[in-house]
C-alpha cells in the first residue's frame, strides 16, 4: 500500500498499484517512485529515525521511498522521553510542531530518589537561564506526527512494505535496493543510497555488520493512571539496593513506570514468583508513598511488557550503497532516555554531510562512503557522551549498594 501525501492541487489520489485513476504526478521524481520505484534513497523503516531522515532530505530535494512493514499507531513502551538535546534536534530539522497535540508533558529535569531520599536535578539552562525543556509522550502518537511530516513531504513517498533483504550487484557487491514483500507478493525497490533504519533487532545488521547487541537485561513496563508523582514534571529514577525503576508522566493521566530487571535476578526467580514477585516485594515498598497506589492498581491489571535493554557499538559504514542508522547502528542502556536524541542528532549531521552541496550525486559510492565516515567521526563528540553515560550509570545504578551519588556527574544528563 501507498500513503499518499496530502493531495495537492495538481495531483490526483491514485494508488500505485492499480488504482483505476490514472495518477497525476507532481514531477518525473514522484512518477519515478511510483512507477518504476526507484528513488534517490530507500529507507527501511518508518520510526524514529528513518522518518526523520526521509523529511530532511525530502527537504534538500532529493527523492525518499520510505519503507514501513505497518503503518498502523505503534503501541510500545519505548522513546517516551526526549531529552532537550533532542528537542533541540526535532526543532533544526524542523519537525518541532511533532511534539504538539499529542498530549505530551513538558520536562524539567529529574527527581533522583536514593534510598527515598530524592535530589531535584534540572536540566541545564540556554544562554539566557532558561531551564531547556524535554518532553514525554506516548511513542505512537509521535511516530503518527513524524510519519505524517514524511507523508506531507512532496518528495518522499511511503510504503507500507516488509523489506526482507538487499539487491546486490554481484559485480561489485554494492547494494542496489531493497527487495521487499507486499500483500504476500515480492516486491522491489531501487536507489543508489539504501538505509537501514529499521530499529533493535534489524534483520539486516546480522549480514552487514561485524558486531551484534548485547543485552543483560530487559525493561518491564506498565502504565500506571492518574498516578502522584513526587515532583510533577521530572522524570523520576528510583534507586536502592535493587536494579534502577524509571518512571514518568507520558500524558495528562498515564505515567509508565520501566522496571530494571538483569538476566537471573534471584528476586525475579520462579521460586520468588517471578518478574511479578519482584515488582511486588521489591519494587512496591521502594516507591515513594505517593506512587503506591496506582502502581498496585497497575500491577493487578496485568498485562505487562517488556523489552531488552541493549547495547551495540556504532561501526563505521564500508558497504557501498547502504548504511545503518538509528538503533540499527548504535544502542545504549535506555536508563537515560537517549536514544531518539542520538537519533535526531545523527540526523542533522548527516543532512549536512549528505547535502546536495557536498554530495551532488548519491550514485557516487566514493564520496557517499567518505562523508559516512566523516560521520561516523563527527557524530563521536556527543553520542559518545551519551552512550558511555547510560553504560556508567547503568552499572553504577544496577550494582546497587550504598553508593554515592554524583550530583555533578548526572548534571551533564541534559545532552
Ligand atoms: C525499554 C526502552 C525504553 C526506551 N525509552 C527511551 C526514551 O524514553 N527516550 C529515548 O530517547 N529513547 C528511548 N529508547 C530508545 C529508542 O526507543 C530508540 O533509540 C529509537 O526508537 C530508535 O529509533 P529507530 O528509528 O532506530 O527504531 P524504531 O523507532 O524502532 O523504528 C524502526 C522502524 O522500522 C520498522 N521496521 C522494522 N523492520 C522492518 C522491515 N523489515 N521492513 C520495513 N520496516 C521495518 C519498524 O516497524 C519501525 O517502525 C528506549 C529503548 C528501550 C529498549
């Protein structure tokens, strides 16, 4: 199936396969995506990324087929709380009105309850002492916001599309597209950039890349309603003698609440009841009062899911034609909440690296792969600071113990 960007004046609304209307194209570009679907750059996966990506260089012209298995709301308990590094992002590529009407709640900072005894850390001030803003919402709501940019992008066409593997030229070895089944039925899809943006467990990583994820631990989320928080507007991190609980508001009466749980934690063992022995004998008592009672309400309901926590080294991109980008590329430990801020930022980055100015033609495999390790380089002075802080902290949070706690080292977590 087809999304159709917003009808414009000259355009008709037929589909391109097989619409009895004969399509009106708005330039040889979009015919070229329908027709003969072939682009400038193919992307895998509509999320946080690949959307992001597809508006920014829609933007500069160039020509996107976005590909996305569903294009139904997604239900998930992951990317509810952007940074203000990524709020920042979203506004320089222009995408900043994503973050409206979506019920999102405004962010200050994070309330660091140790042993119940919580430190009010804020997120840093702009250069005129304005406390920087992020954001929590719910992550489909958002992704709908993003996928609609994309779709209202005259240059980018989506399709809702599974991608099972790469079209290689078995000349070269560079990859020339994506071959993909819709409605059951083999399809194929054609640009000299193909991009692999299609989340944490990437069908195509394994080929391509040299490294694979490692995951210790998962997050449990539930969504606990009309819940009292200690300090409305921050994001809450519990610690203890236990693995670290997140929580934060992520609309105007649902807050969710990611509960830490490593490989054979002996609170979570059969013997002890499980995942929902650990959040009622553990997690419960170590909540602030306040909490408690959505919470146990929450943990009646049921119905809890889970996610692994992952971590995964950025490698530098060598294969001509293709490159990873997103949770595809890179994964930290979500304890901070930095995952679409790395997305966003890596973005902007390579808007820049891949202009039309810089990169005139995409076909030229040389130069694309040049400026991918460029930024591959580049985009180390803040990620890398993101990635080894979820990591440290992670480890610090997950030993447990009496500990002390760097109020200087978490002021930094404001990206
Ligand atoms: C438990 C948990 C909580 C998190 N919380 C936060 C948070 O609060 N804040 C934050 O910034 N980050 C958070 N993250 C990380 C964040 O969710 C990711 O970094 C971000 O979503 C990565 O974006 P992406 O575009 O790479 O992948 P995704 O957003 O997952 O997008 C991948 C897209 O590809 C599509 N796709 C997959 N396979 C195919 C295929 N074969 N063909 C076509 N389409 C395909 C999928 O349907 C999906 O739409 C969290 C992660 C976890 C695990």
């Amino acid at each position: 199936m087809v999304v159709e960007a917003p009808p414009c004046p000259q355009s008709g609304n037929g589909f391109a396969n097989g619409s009895a209307k004969p399509k009106v194209y708005r330039d040889e570009a979009e015919r070229r995506r329908y027709e003969h679907h072939e682009a400038d750059v193919v992307i895998i996966g509509a999320g946080i990324a690949g959307c992001t990506l597809a508006v920014a260089l829609g933007n500069q012209g160039r020509s996107v087929i976005l590909l996305e298995r569903s294009l139904k709301e997604p239900d998930r308990i992951v990317g509810e709380l952007l940074q203000p590094g990524g709020v920042r992002a979203l506004e320089q590529l222009g995408l900043r009105d994503c973050l409206e009407g979506i019920d999102a709640v405004r962010t200050y900072g994070y309330d660091v309850i140790y042993f119940g005894n919580g430190v009010k850390i804020p997120f840093p001030s702009d250069a005129n002492d304005k406390i920087l803003e992020g954001r929590c919402f719910h992550h489909g709501r958002f992704i709908m916001c993003l996928r609609e940019a994309a779709a209202a992008n005259p240059n980018v066409t989506i399709v809702e599309t599974k991608a099972v593997s790469t079209i290689k030229s078995t000349h070269t070895g560079e990859v020339l597209g994506v071959q993909c089944q819709t409605d059951g039925k083999q399809d194929f899809y054609f640009g000299p950039l193909t991009v692999v943006a299609d989340g944490y467990a990437s069908t195509f990583r394994k080929e391509y890349l040299p490294i694979q994820p490692v995951a210790k631990s998962k997050f449990w989320g539930l969504e606990l309603i009309d819940a009292k928080l200690p300090i409305p507007g921050h994001g809450h991190v519990v610690l203890g003698d236990f693995p670290p609980i997140l929580i934060y508001q992520i609309g105007e009466h649902e807050t969710r609440i990611l509960i830490d749980i490593p490989d054979n934690l002996p609170s979570a063992s059969v013997a002890n009841g499980g995942v929902k022995g650990h959040m009622r004998n553990v997690v419960l008592p170590s909540l602030p009062e306040c909490i408690r009672p959505s919470f146990e309400a929450a943990l009646e309901k049921g119905g809890f899911r889970s996610m692994p926590n992952s971590f995964l080294r950025p490698v530098t991109n060598r294969i001509p034609g293709l490159m990873f980008l997103g949770d595809s590329l890179n994964m930290r430990h979500p304890l901070t909440g930095g995952g679409m801020t790395v997305a966003f930022n890596d973005v902007v980055l390579l808007r820049d690296l891949l202009s039309p100015e810089a990169v005139p033609d995409l076909s030229d495999t040389k130069l694309v792969l040049k400026q991918l390790s460029k930024f591959h380089w580049q985009r180390k002075s803040l990620i890398s600071v993101i990635n080894i802080l979820a990591q440290a902290l992670y480890s610090i949070f997950a030993a447990g113990g009496k500990l002390i706690l760097s109020r200087r080292l978490l002021l930094g977590s404001g990206y």
